[in-house]
C-alpha cells in the first residue's frame, strides 16, 4: 500500500471512531476505555419500613435511613463544628481559608457570593472541577452544627426550636424537602457524590418519622 493511501485508511477510521464515540455518549454510554461512575446510594422510601409494627421502632428505623442524607458530606460540610466551613467528601478545610462570621455569609469585606453564586460553575481545575452555587449560599448557624455528633444528638437539635430556627416539626418537614440549598446537595456540580436517594425520598421519610412520634436514637 503506498504511503497516501494508508494515511487516508488511518484518517477514515480515526472519523469512524470519533463518529462511534459521539454516538456512545449522545447514548449516555461511556467510551471504550472510560472508567464507570460509582452507582449512586440508594435511599430506602418510606414504605419500605411498613414492616416493622411497633410505631417507635419504625420511627428510629426511619430516621437512621434519612441519616444517610444529614450525615453524608453534602450536608456537613455546611454545618461545622466550628464558624469554617469545609469541603469535599473528607471535609477539609475550605480553600482558599473562610469563615462564616455572624450571620453565615463570610466575613465583612468577603461575603460567600465574592466567589459562589445563584448555580454552580464548571471549573477546569485539576482537583476542583466545579464551584458550587445557590442562591441562599450560606453556613449554618453556629447553633446547628452537625460535625463530630453522632445521629441521636443532631436529632434532638432539629427537634429543638432553640436550635434548628425556630420551626416546628412540620416546618422542618417543609425544609428538608422542598427547600431549594438543601436539595443542592442532590445537584452538587461536577466532582461531587450527590447525597443519597432524592430530596422528595428524604422529604417523605422525614414525615413518616414524625408521623410514627418522631423517636430520636439513643444520644
């Protein structure tokens, strides 16, 4: 084969792979090669503790299953032990250093929307490939920090109006699954684990658990 004719071959099938691999992915089917995404955690429903009878077992059973989502890095990262926040699955201190200040939107001077705004954006780091966005960016109050407790304990502060804003149990509900920054965690951007399940499955154990007389684990 002359030399012109085997660039042409190279060429053609170069096209035809570029031609596959854009149909694999118009697909939703990753290239030969790709590394496959982890599935996601599943989130068990509501229905699915109709089993257990005693109404106070269910309710813990419940509330065990929607810790999948406060404990999970997308929700701490938000509600630290300290007035830093943190980042990442192994919540790390935020990069570049921040603080919350006094009512959860940085310091005076550099408030949160300097660098977060209204959505995330994509990033072209090597480690950070998207910044995260909402529009009520913010740190949760001192009063409502979740690292370094254990499930039993952050229960009794969202049962605690002094301590989780003043809102009833049916607020809280209200909260957890309609409220636009909590579902952000189910949408985090580009190089981060969405929390668990859905915001709708959350919502929905959250008023089975009140409904069954909203038991809280054992501190």
């Amino acid at each position: 084969m002359s030399r012109p004719a085997a660039l042409l071959l190279i060429a053609g099938l170069a096209l035809a792979g570029g031609t596959l691999a854009a149909s694999a992915l118009a697909q939703g089917e990753p290239p030969a090669g790709a590394a496959a995404s982890p599935p996601p955690v599943v989130l068990k429903t509501a229905a699915d503790f109709q089993s257990i009878k005693d109404p106070a077992a269910r309710s813990l059973a419940l509330f065990a299953e929607a810790g999948k989502v406060i404990q999970s890095p997308r929700c701490l990262n938000c509600h630290p032990a300290t007035r830093v926040p943190t980042q990442g699955d192994d919540l790390h201190p935020h990069d570049p250093p921040m603080v919350a200040g006094e009512a959860g939107h940085g310091p005076d001077g550099l408030p949160c929307r300097s660098c977060h705004g209204p959505a995330n954006v994509t990033t072209f780091g090597e480690h950070i490939k998207s910044m995260p966005g909402d529009p009520k960016w913010a740190v949760a109050p001192a009063k409502m920090a979740w690292q370094g407790k254990s499930l039993g304990a952050i229960c009794a502060q969202l049962k605690d109006p002094a301590r989780n804003g003043g809102k009833t149990l049916a607020q809280l509900q209200q909260h957890m699954a309609h409220d636009h920054l909590v579902g952000w965690a189910w949408a985090p951007g580009e190089g981060r684990k969405p929390a668990a399940g859905t915001q709708a499955q959350l919502g929905e154990l959250v008023q089975a658990w009140i409904d069954t007389g909203a038991r809280c684990p054992k501190a």
